[in-house]
C-alpha cells in the first residue's frame, strides 16, 4: 500500500475517516472513537464493500466494524497491534504511521474502553455486539453526569 498520499485525505483534521473506492472518496466523516466507523456502517455499508478505509485511530473494536464491511485495506494514523493483527489474520491489508501496543482511553489513565471490550474475542462477528453494548453503556454514563 502506498501511504505516501494517505494522511493528507484528513484535511489536516477536518476528517477522521474517508473511505475511497477506485481512488475515489465516497464518504468523509469527522468523529470520536467508534462513533464515525458506525455510522458508515449502519447507514451505508456497501461503501466499505472492497474499499480503503482511511481513519485516525483504528483499534479491534473499529477494524471488526471494517472487517465486517467488507473494507479492502485499512490505513491509521495510529492502529493498535490488536487491530493490525486482527486485520491480517482476517484477509485485510493494513498500514499506520504508529503501531502502538496499547490503545489508551481519553483520559490515558487505562486501555479504551472499545479495545479491552473486544481484546479477547476472535471473530469479528462476535465483536459488534459488544461495541454496540459498551457504546450505550458509556453514553448512558455521560448523560447521567
């Protein structure tokens, strides 16, 4: 995969995700965490059908929604070993500018909550329930406060 051209598709940060198809950009978003990955999904996921995903922060929680899109290749500024690794034993190219071992929380203080929520699973299938799960569980949080 050529990265040489792949972080300037962020529009130095007016993006988090761009997915291309053929070249060609058919959806940007800008978002936290797995809230953009998603949304592409669930409202459009013949666009990951076969194409290159472009995002910021690529964890296993994110590359299990990209798997099971149906993506091509995956590119991150930052991707987590489990994504990668996730990624590969799945058929799925990958590349990042920064492999990091542990994908932390916003605060830095622990493992994402999305990442340590799928660590441990195997199958990409077995994944999304569980983001789903500890995305309401984390939105239920931040409204009570």
């Amino acid at each position: 995969m050529n990265m040489e051209n792949l972080p300037a598709l962020f529009e130095n940060g007016a993006y988090t995700l761009v997915v291309q198809k053929g070249g060609v950009t058919v959806h940007k978003e800008f978002g936290r965490g797995v809230g953009p990955a998603l949304r592409v999904f669930d409202a459009q996921p013949e666009l990951l059908k076969g194409a290159l995903v472009c995002d910021t922060i690529v964890g296993k929680a994110a590359a299990a929604i990209y798997l099971l899109g149906g993506a091509s290749c995956v590119y991150a500024e930052t991707m987590s070993a489990a994504a990668a690794d996730f990624l590969i034993a799945n058929g799925v190219d990958c590349a990042c500018e920064t492999k990091t071992e542990k994908l932390l929380n916003r605060q830095g203080t622990g493992l994402c909550p999305f990442e340590q929520a799928v660590l441990e699973l195997e199958r990409p299938e077995d994944c999304l329930p569980v983001v789903r799960a500890t995305l309401a569980r984390l939105m239920a949080g931040k409204n009570n406060k």
